[in-house]
C-alpha cells in the first residue's frame, strides 16, 4: 500500500509598492487569498494612528507632537485576505480611517521618523508571524520594512488612470481634484525623509494604466508561483 506524502509550498513573503490608485489593494488581496496567503494593509496602520490623533487633539502639523504621542494608540490589524480588519485601542476602524480628512492628514504624520520606526517595527512582526507567507502592501516595503521579502513587485500607472479609479471609489469625486491631489501625496510621500515611496532596485514593475484589475491579478499570481518554484 502506497501513501502520497503531500509537499507543504514553501512560505513567501511578497512586498507590493506603489503610489495610491495603482490597484495594490485590490490585487494584494486577490492574490493573498488565491495562494493562501495573509495580508497586511501597511497604508491602513498608517491613517490608524493619523484618525488616533485627530481623534484625540494631537496637532498633527506639529512633528514633535506626533512623535511624542506615536507611541500611544494600540494597533492590531487582522490577515485574512477575505476580511482585513483593523482596530485602535479595540475599536473597529476599517470604516473612519478612509475619511477625507484622514487622507489628507496621513502623509505628514507618516512622515515623522518616531511613526515610522514604530509602525515599520509592527510590520515586521505581523510579517515575521505570518508562517504561510504573506503579501504586504504599502509604499516602502521593498526598500525599508521587507528588503529581505522573497518577490518585490512595483505597481505604476499614469496619474490619470489612477484620478479614474480614485474617483470611481468615491461618489461625486471631482477628477481633476482627485489628480491634482494624487500628485500632491505622491511628491509627500516620495519627498520624505525617512523610507520615502521608492521602487526597490530589484522589484519588478508592473504598470497597470491599460490592464484590467483581473490581468495585474493574475500577472502578479505568476509571478509568487514562479518564485514558489525557484524557492
């Protein structure tokens, strides 16, 4: 009698960056869930702390204040591609930490160097526990939290393909607002001093202007099952 000994896939850690409206969260969570992988929305903990501290009179244009209280507020954030979740000191804040005015605050206080050692130090951990693998998502993994990661991926469209999707997200979103505010986040987040948004020297880049969110998916699959291979 003969038994089939089934081969456990070998554990991948994928790091996906990029600017926003380049379909990362989309596609991270397509793939996480069809190769049974966790997921972290790393820009989720990001406006986690920015609604903390609106939420609890921290001057947010005021660097010294956010780091001062960075390391207040407890962040716990779920994997699970199907349904990511993320808490604030035990309150649920999947829904108020995608407000406009989060989103306009999250960048200056994502760039203060006491926020991003804290957070970059969660993330590793999430990532580090992960015992599947994981595919993180956010604008410095490659190049700062994950440098080590098994496969770096850079998503890239053009600012008007990103203003479309953006805008198609919110109801009544005017699209040259919507773009001339992308370009404004991603001179932020590209400026910074400290992990700015930048493309690792050995990610590959995948530019999805023209491709539909279900050709990035299944491109980027390819990619983690090439590299599964390899492993």
């Amino acid at each position: 009698m003969s038994t089939t000994v089934e081969t456990a896939r070998p554990s991948v850690i994928v790091a996906i960056d990029g600017p926003s409206g380049t379909g990362k969260s989309s596609t991270s969570k397509a793939v996480a869930a069809e190769l049974g992988l966790s997921y972290l929305d790393t820009g989720a903990q990001y406006r986690a702390i920015t609604w903390w501290m609106l939420n609890n009179g921290i001057d947010v244009s005021d660097p010294q204040e956010i780091a001062t209280a960075a390391a207040k507020p407890v962040i716990v954030s779920g994997t699970d591609p199907a349904a990511p979740t993320i808490t604030v000191d035990g309150e649920d804040a999947s829904g108020p930490i995608r407000t406009q005015e989060v989103t306009s605050k999250v960048s200056a206080v994502s760039a203060v160097p006491e926020v991003r050692t804290l957070i970059t130090a969660l993330q590793r951990s999430i990532a580090a526990a992960a015992a599947g693998g994981i595919v993180v998502e956010g604008r410095d993994i490659g190049t700062t939290v994950l440098p080590d990661a098994d496969l770096k991926i850079f998503l890239t469209a053009s600012p008007e393909a990103r203003a479309a999707r953006r805008s198609g997200e919110v109801k009544g979103s005017d699209l040259t607002a919507t773009r001339e505010a992308l370009i404004l986040r991603d001179a932020a987040d590209s400026g910074r001093k400290t992990s700015p948004l930048a493309k690792a020297a050995d990610a590959v880049e995948v530019d999805t202007t023209e491709l539909t969110l279900q050709q990035v998916i299944e491109c980027v699959v390819t990619l983690v099952e090439g590299k599964r291979v390899a492993a």
